[in-house]
C-alpha cells in the first residue's frame, strides 16, 4: 500500500508542477498582452492629444478666417450699394441723352 500511496503523490506532484508550469506560462502571457495593449492605449492617447490639438489650432485659424471673411462681406456689400448708384446714375444719363437724340433729327 505504501508504493500505491507515494506513486499517488508523487503523481500529484507532478500534476501540481505542471498546473503551475501552465499558469506561470499563461500569466506570463497575459503579463505581455497586458504591456503591449499599455503601448497602445498610450500610443492611441498620444495621437488622440495631437489631434485634438491640431484640431484646436484649425479652429482657431477658422475663427479668424470668419473674421475676416465678415469684414470682406462688408466691403462687397458697401461696393454693391456703390454699383447701384452708378448704375441708376447711368441710367438717368442715358434716359437724357435718348430723350436729346429723339428731338435732334437724322439723315
């Protein structure tokens, strides 16, 4: 009975060291994964950052594009208001000179 009793425990033991042989191999496993997935996270917040910051910076350009973009406006509509009148002007000198020509006679 005792060599069945150490051959079961000596079976046990090696059934314990290969359990621990396999968690140690599987911890080690995930102890990377782990790591790597550290490096990309970090790396994917590092690119998130840069963006959002570039993103800022466009922004701001457009801010300041809408300015002036707002004050061109102005100027085109003042140079309009400008077209108008010239062009009602015109129109009355025409008017004038069509209402001459009709009096003064032709060949």
């Amino acid at each position: 009975m005792s060599a069945l009793l150490w051959s079961a425990v000596g079976v046990c033991i090696v059934l314990v060291a290969a359990g621990l042989a396999v968690a140690s191999v599987t911890a080690l496993a995930f102890w990377r994964d782990l790591r790597s997935l550290r490096r990309e996270v970090f790396g994917a917040l590092e690119k998130l950052a840069a963006s959002s910051e570039a993103t800022a910076d466009r922004l701001e350009s457009i801010g300041e594009s809408t300015t002036e973009l707002q004050a061109a406006l102005e100027r085109l509509n003042a140079s309009v208001a400008r077209a108008r009148i010239l062009r009602g002007a015109v129109q009355d000198v025409r008017d004038q000179v069509d209402r001459i020509l009709s009096v003064v006679p032709r060949k």
